[in-house]
C-alpha cells in the first residue's frame, strides 16, 4: 500500500519483521523436504526398491547367504545351497516363489532386499570374524500350506487356470496355483521359451494376474445389489422361458434352459441368466458399479503399504457405459444386463473373486490377503509379523447372511452339487464364461462350513466349458482345510 | 572385518553432525543469554568460543574418518596414497582456511564458517566416491577461498557501491547474452560456457550481481512506476533463462526477486500477485516447452519412463530408499544416480550416511540460513540488511529447489547443492555470498 501513495521508506522494523516472515517461509520450505523425506522412507520406499529396474537387486553382497522361503509348517519352499538356489517344491510353487534370476518375480523379487538383509548386521559381522559363522539373511515364512498345494497342483493337472484358497477370517492365502508353471530352478535353462512363448505365458501368474470374465459369479454381487436397491427383491418372481427379451437384445440362459417361475433365490441357484438381466436392468448401471467398486473393482488393491501381496497382481475392472436405464422408456443397455450376468466388458482376477466369496464368507468383511506370515532371523527369531487387517466391508452382515443362504441354495437344490460334502453345509456359486478365445471358462467359487468359513476357495478353468470340472477341486480344498483344522482341534 | 567398520562408523557418522548441531544450539543459548546479564558477558562469550570449537573438532574427526575409510583397499591392506593426499589437502584447507577467514574477516560470525565448512566437507568426501572429482573440487575450494579472502579489500576500494546498480544490471545481462552466444549444450541446457577447458556457468555469477542489483534498486524509496524498470528487468533476465533451459536459476531470479521486494515493501498483494502470474506462466509453460512438460511428467509418473525421464528421479529414490535410515555405509553404496556431483549429490549422500544424516544436513543448512537471518536483522543500513537477506533468500531458495527436487517433492531442476555439489562457479559464488555476510556482519556490529 504505501507502494502506491509512495509514503517513503518502510521502517527498519517493518522491514526486519518481514524479514523473519521470509525466513520462516523457507523454514516451512524445508520442513516439507524434511517430511517428505520421511514419509517417502516410511511408506513409500518398501515398495519402490523392489522395482525391478533396481540394479541394486542384482549387485547383491556376494557374502551374504540368501535367505530361504518357507511355508506355513516350515517346510522349504526355497533356500540357497553355495551359489545354486534350489526349490523342493518347484513346479507347484514356482508363481508364489518366483525366481531368483532375470528381474526375479514373487517372493524372491518382492521380498529381495529382506532376504539379503542382516538382521543385527554389526552382531553377525562381529561373529563371522571371529568365528567364521556365515552371514545369513533373513527367511521368510508364507502363510502357503505346501501339501494343499501340491494337491491343488496335482488336482489342476493339464489344464490351464488357477486356484486361490483364503482363510476367510484373517485373509491368509492358503494355496495359489497357476498353470501353466514352470521350474524356478530351470528357469536359466529355460527362459527362451519361456519368456517368448506368449500362447502358453507360464510367466504369467494367473491367479493374481488373469483377467477373465467373471460369469455367473458376478451373480453374487447382482444379487447383493438386488437386496440393497430392490425393495420388493425377496418377493419378486419372474417367469423364465429360457430367454429374455430386452428391445433388440436378448439374454439366454444355459442351453436355453426354462427355468419357469422362479424368485431371486431359486434363480440364483440354477443360475437363471434371464431373471438376473432382469433384475440388473431394474438395478441400473451406476447401483451395479457402486456395489462393484465397494467390493474392489477398479481399485489397485489398496494393500497397508509396504505390506503388498508378494505376487504380482492385476486389478480387476467394472466396464460399464454410461447408462440410460434409470430411464424407462429408454431403450435398455445392452451392457447393462451382459454386466449384470458377469458377461461384457467387466473382468476379473481368480485372487480377486476368492477375496469376494471370503467377504461374503466372513460377515461382509474383506480381510487384506497376504501371504508372507513373518520373516525369521538368522537365530531364528520373528520379526515383520503380518497380523489381519480388515480391507474392505462390501457387504453388511445380513446382506452376507442373505447371500450365504443363496449360495448354499446354490449347492443343495442347484448348479453347485458337485462340491456337496456329507455332514458340511458348503455355500458356492457355479460360473460360465464366454470369451472370445474358445470354449467358456468354468468358474466355481465356494466356502465351509457355512456357520463357521474356515476356508474359501477360487478355481478357475479356461476353456473347459462350464464349472463341472473345477467343483471337484473345489470339495478336495476344502476337505483339506477341514480335516486339517479337525486335527489341531484335536491337538488342541 | 573392513566391511563391519564401515557399518559401525556409519553411526558415528551420525553421531559428527547430532554434536556438531548440537553444539550450534549451545553457541546460540550462550549468545542469547549473553546481553541481558551484563557481568555474564564475558563467560557467554567464552561459552560462545567453546562451542564453536568443538564444532571444529566435529568437523576434523568426520574428515578423518572419512578419509581413513575412503582411503582402505580392502583387498589389498594397504591405504591409497593418493587418496590419502587428497584427505590431508582437504585438512589442511580446513585448518587454514578457517583461521585465515577469521584474520581477513574481523570480528566474523565462527557459527556460519563452521556451517559453511562441513557443508564443504561432506561434499568433498562424497565426490571422493567418483573418481577424480575430489580432487578437482580441492582447487576450486582454493580459487573460492582465494576470492573470497580478497573481497573485503576489493569493496574497500569501491567508494558507495550501492550507486552502481545499473552496472551490476547491464553486467548480469551481458554474461547471460554472452552465454545464448557461445555457450555449450550440458544436460539439455546451454548455459554453460567453456573458458580454457573450464565449463563456467555465468549464471552463477549474475545471481551474485543480481542481489546487489535488487539491493540497490530498493534501499531507495520506491513509487509504483520506480518499480517498472527492475520488475521487466528481472522478468527479462528470468525469461533469458528460461529460453537457455536453465529453468532452476529462473525460478531462483524469480523467487529472490520476489521475496526482496516483500522484504523491501511489505507488499503482501504483489507477492500474492507474483505467485498467481508464476501460476499462470507455468501452465503455459507447460503447454509450449516439451522440456518443461517432461520435467512435469517425469516428477508426477517417473515410472511411466522409467529408464528415460524418469531415470534420475527413481535412481535417486532407489539410493535413498536403499540407504535408509542409517545408510549403506560410506563406500557401500551403489551410486548409480546420473550427475552424481552435482544435481543428486543429496540422493547419493542418503545412500550411504543414511537419511538421518541427511536429514541433519538439512538442519546444518538451516542453521546456516538462521544465521544468515541474523547477520540481516542486527544490521542498522538498509543497504546491508537488504543484501544479507538477498544472499540468503537467493542460497536457501536454491537449496530447497534441489533438496525437494531429489527427493521428489517438488519436479527436478537442475541446480547445485550450494557448497556440497562440485561445480566451479557454483562453489566460488556460494563462498562470495559467505564472505558478503561474514563482511556484513562484521561491519554491523556493536
């Protein structure tokens, strides 16, 4: 101000208190470097150093003994013998271990730096000179069970997929298996093909990275839409002649199947397309994305940072245009009811969809998958124990309760049959996937017991036609998992 | 064995700078509580001279330390000689270099040389990790020194120099022309020229000529339309640089411009102004320079190129995410930061003392512009007043613009590090602007 009506000079004490205000203006300037310093070491750089464009993973301390890699029982998943890293369990392990070589992947590349840390390193060193005791980085124990793996793996067979099984109440990831595979130890030998070979990508860890069609299991989320926005969703009865008419577009049920008059329940279990394009159509598109994206659609699984699943995984995503059918008169969206039955554009990962069943397994609550339980010391002491965190909440606990009832419908009066146990209520949802490359996907989602989820599981078969091939795998995780928690019942 | 003492002096690494800090708070308290008991002066001062000494001390055992280590070939048992010599030329720079300042710059601040000095010296230990830089930078140190130690007799010979401000101007656009002339590209900008093999940046020294320009201009009471001449000027000089790339010394002239004239004025609409027109030039910035934009882009999304633009910017996270608190240990870390000397010498400083010492190396930094404020407030001439304030605006802006660009909180403009990076012209204006304090604050005080 006194610029303008040039009143003469400021003040040497005006001047000198913006001079303190100048200083602290800097000051605030460097305390931000210094906080964001902070907060990039603290929550950011876990992430950032396993970069595979890191080339300190592969200028490792030569001295340092690799640590091993462990499943949840203590048996080894990989250690380092000389130079030479071996895996016992190869080929049945190999997406969750990856490899320790070319840019490395899964465990051995996520938890790289842990692996060749020195725990205490001043204590170690002190010791290997007097000593000679080698020095040995950290070890890491997976929540992995390697027999359920093994007979998930061997259950698998020839045929391409996945199976993800989860501890519904804490988000453990008890089994990942993604065929094709290959042998960690090999992979020198083998790479070539392996890495070119973009048909078969056994790179590829279809678990967590396969995106397909979610199919009918998408029916699960409709369905959970239909409770929240259909006020009359438990009276509604429709009449299936096998066929749904929608303007020009037309959704058909399985081989044309009339299912006659069925409710939202009974529809659910035979997997009744046209009832379900129905009732998306009276859903609406944007109350179908809002139940989606609750439950982790279009979302970078927002792991705790730092704490990420040591795989590496893909998002799964709600295509959907914008829709006209809050209209109407409107003619209705095509999409709209192709969405609603699992079809169009939106697709989904395996890892994903078994995070799904366990919310709705566990009251509504998604727990954060991990995989890694905690890292051992060289004297065998655990640190970084991961403990349960609850993810998300896509459904309420009624709602999860309602759902549960349809998806043990869905096995004792519908498609899921296969996966029936004697004296277990299982709840499951039957899924078909028509894609573009073949024959459909068979997807089959399922939980046990039902009052009391121990274990909730995702296969995924491509191009196997429909579900009836992964319900069986399905019932033998399953079986695993409960005769297992009968036996430390026992123990205990 | 080697390797486990480098990771325990890591420690004592950190434990040099937490002393050396704290040793500053000491001399700070005893000077604050100095004037207001008068019998209490003299043992304040004597307090004063204590702190400032083991602060020294400080300074030496981090150079020795160092120099021991980086010296070592482990494999061989033997010290590098050459190594080693460049260590004692960097002690002997520091012994004396500190007791000649203090006998050409009478009754000088000890706080601000002890800052100045260990910022020089880590410097010098970390470009002794690349070969031949250290040794390079000793000169430099010797050629600033040299200037430095002569600058009090060069303004005794200048009679009322804060009348010559059309000179500092017309001098400061001639070096920036000079340089769109005939200077060479480096680093994707041209403001550097080659003087007999020398890479010379002249905008080092238009930002020294350019606070006694601004210092000049607004010592004087100043009506809106005295104000038109020196704002064009400084938009031009900032638009000089801006077309020569050199988008960091821009936004310093911005900045510094700016900030004096708040200082000057109070004017907090024109700041306000200012900050709103940079806004504004910037997003058309943006949209016109591709050089602007990939700074932009490779600050917000470094990994969409990872091995391109964004290539120093993630290497860097990679050193300070890989150091972490503690660091690698000195000579243990991987290094593979591009311009290491100069613009990511903080990054690489983080690998290997860790970001507590870093973190401590931003408080020496603060502790130096504290000082600096000082040396402005005490003054009773506007002039000087004015001018301190410029040369710590103008070496603190700086700083922060590297200090938040390495460490991604602001995008990357390629500065230097004042004091720490190697760079001639940036080592010898920063050890001008010192010495401008240390005359000023001798000159103005009691």
């Amino acid at each position: 101000m006194d610029l303008r009506q040039g009143k003469g000079l400021m003040g040497m004490d005006e001047m000198k208190r913006n001079m303190r205000r100048v200083f602290w203006f800097l000051f605030i300037l460097f305390s931000l470097v210094v906080i964001n310093l902070g907060r990039f070491l603290l929550i950011e750089s876990p992430s950032v150093v396993t970069h595979p464009t890191n080339t300190r993973l592969k200028t490792g301390d030569r001295s340092i003994i690799r640590g091993s890699i462990y499943d949840s029982a203590g048996r080894v998943l990989a250690e380092s013998e000389g130079q030479k890293r071996v895996y016992p369990y190869g080929n049945i392990t190999a997406h969750v271990t990856g490899y320790n070589m070319y840019g490395k992947a899964g465990v051995e590349a996520k938890y790289n730096f842990r692996l060749e840390s020195l725990h205490m390193e001043v204590l170690q060193r002190v010791r290997n000179i007097i000593d000679g005791t080698p020095l040995q980085g950290n070890s890491v124990t997976l929540t992995l069970d390697a027999q359920l793996q093994t007979q998930m793996h061997d259950a698998l067979g020839n045929r391409r997929g996945a199976v993800v099984v989860i501890e519904p109440s804490t988000g453990k990831i008890l089994s990942m298996v993604s065929k094709p595979d290959y042998n960690p130890e090999n992979i020198e030998q083998t790479w070539g093909e392996l890495s070119t070979d973009a048909e078969r990508a056994a790179l590829i860890n279809r678990a967590s990275q396969g995106l397909y069609p979610p199919g009918s299991i998408f029916k699960i989320l409709t369905a959970a839409a239909a409770y929240e926005f259909l006020p009359n969703y438990a009276e509604f009865e429709y009449e299936c002649t096998g066929l749904a008419q929608f303007g020009p577009n037309a959704i058909h049920c399985v081989n044309g199947t009339a299912h006659g008059r069925v409710d939202i329940r009974k529809a659910f279990a035979v997997s009744c397309n046209s009832f379900f394009a129905t009732v998306g159509f009276k859903i609406g598109a944007e109350n179908l994305r809002a139940v989606a994206e609750r439950a982790l659609f279009n979302t970078a699984y927002p792991y705790l940072p730092g704490l990420e699943l040591p795989v590496e995984y893909t998002r799964s995503s709600f295509a959907l245009g914008v829709s006209n059918a809050s209209d109407e008169n409107s003619v209705p969206n095509s999409e709209l009811i192709e969405t609603a039955i699992g079809q169009g554009r939106t697709l989904a990962t395996p890892l994903h969809m078994a995070m799904l069943t366990a919310a709705a397994a566990n009251g509504g609550i998604m727990m954060r998958p991990y995989m890694v339980d905690h890292e051992l010391t060289d004297t065998g002491g655990i640190v970084n124990k991961s403990l349960p965190a609850k993810l998300c909440a896509p459904f309420t606990f009624e709602e999860s309760e309602w759902l549960k009832s349809l998806m043990v419908a869905a096995v004792t009066e519908g498609t899921a049959s296969g996966v029936s146990i004697p004296g277990v209520a299982v709840a499951a949802k039957t899924g078909t996937a028509q894609n573009g490359s073949g024959e459909d996907h068979g997807w089959f989602v399922a939980f046990a017991p039902a009052d009391k989820p121990q274990a909730a599981v995702c296969v995924l078969l491509e191009n196997s036609g429909g579900a009836r091939y992964a319900q069986p795998i399905a019932r033998q995780a399953i079986e695993y998992v409960l005769a297992l928690g009968s036996k430390t019942d026992i123990q205990d | 064995m080697f390797d486990l003492i480098v990771i325990v002096t890591r420690y004592l690494f950190v434990f040099y700078i937490i002393y050396f800090l704290a040793q500053g708070v000491a001399y700070i308290a005893a000077e604050r509580a100095g004037p207001q008991q008068a019998g209490r002066r003299k043992q304040a001062g004597l307090r004063m001279r204590a702190a400032a000494a083991k602060q020294r001390v400080a300074i030496v055992f981090m150079h020795l330390s160092a120099y021991l280590i980086l010296a070592y070939r482990p494999g061989e048992f033997r010290f590098d000689y050459r190594t080693l010599l460049v260590g004692a030329a960097g002690f002997v720079f520091i012994a004396l270099g500190q007791f000649a300042a203090e006998r050409v710059y009478k009754n000088s601040c000890p706080l601000l040389w002890n800052g100045v000095f260990f910022l020089l010296d880590t410097g010098l230990i970390m470009l002794q990790r690349i070969t031949g830089f250290a040794e390079r930078q000793i000169v430099w140190f010797a050629v600033g020194f040299t200037v430095m130690l002569l600058l009090p007799f060069v303004l005794k010979l200048i009679p009322r120099f804060e009348n010559l401000e059309r000179l500092y101007l017309y001098a400061g656009l001639l070096l920036l022309a000079l340089t769109s002339v005939v200077g060479v590209k480096k680093f994707g900008a041209y403001h550097t020229i080659k003087i007999l093999s020398l890479n010379v940046q002249p905008s080092e020294a238009v930002k020294f000529l350019f606070v006694f320009y601004l210092a000049s201009v607004f010592r004087k009471q100043l009506t809106l339309r005295d104000m038109l001449f020196p704002t064009a000027m400084s938009a031009v000089l900032a638009a000089i640089l801006t077309y020569q790339r050199d988008l960091g010394a821009a936004l310093i002239f911005f900045t510094t411009f700016m900030l004096m004239h708040y200082i000057a004025t109070g004017s907090a609409w024109f700041f306000a102004a200012g900050l709103t027109s940079l806004a504004a030039a910037s997003v058309v910035a943006y949209k016109i320079f591709a050089h602007i934009s990939v700074r932009i882009t490779a600050w917000h999304n470094p990994w969409s190129d990872a091995s391109g633009d964004g290539y120093q910017i993630i290497q860097a996270l990679f050193a300070i995410g890989g150091g972490g608190l503690w660091g690698a240990g000195l000579t243990r870390g991987a290094l593979t930061i591009p311009v290491l000397e100069s613009d990511s010498i903080f990054a690489a400083i983080c690998e290997e003392f860790g970001v507590v010492f870093g973190i401590g190396l931003i408080a020496v930094f603060i502790m130096v512009f504290y000082r600096g404020v000082n040396v402005a407030l005490r003054c009773k001439k506007r002039y000087y007043a004015l001018l301190a304030a410029g040369f710590i605006i103008i070496l603190a802006f700086q700083a922060f613009l590297i200090l938040g660009g390495i460490t991604k909180l602001i995008p990357l403009t390629g500065v230097t590090l004042p004091f720490v990076s190697y760079g001639g012209s940036s080592i010898v204006i920063c050890l001008m602007m010192a010495g401008i304090l240390q005359w000023i604050y001798g000159k103005e005080r009691g």
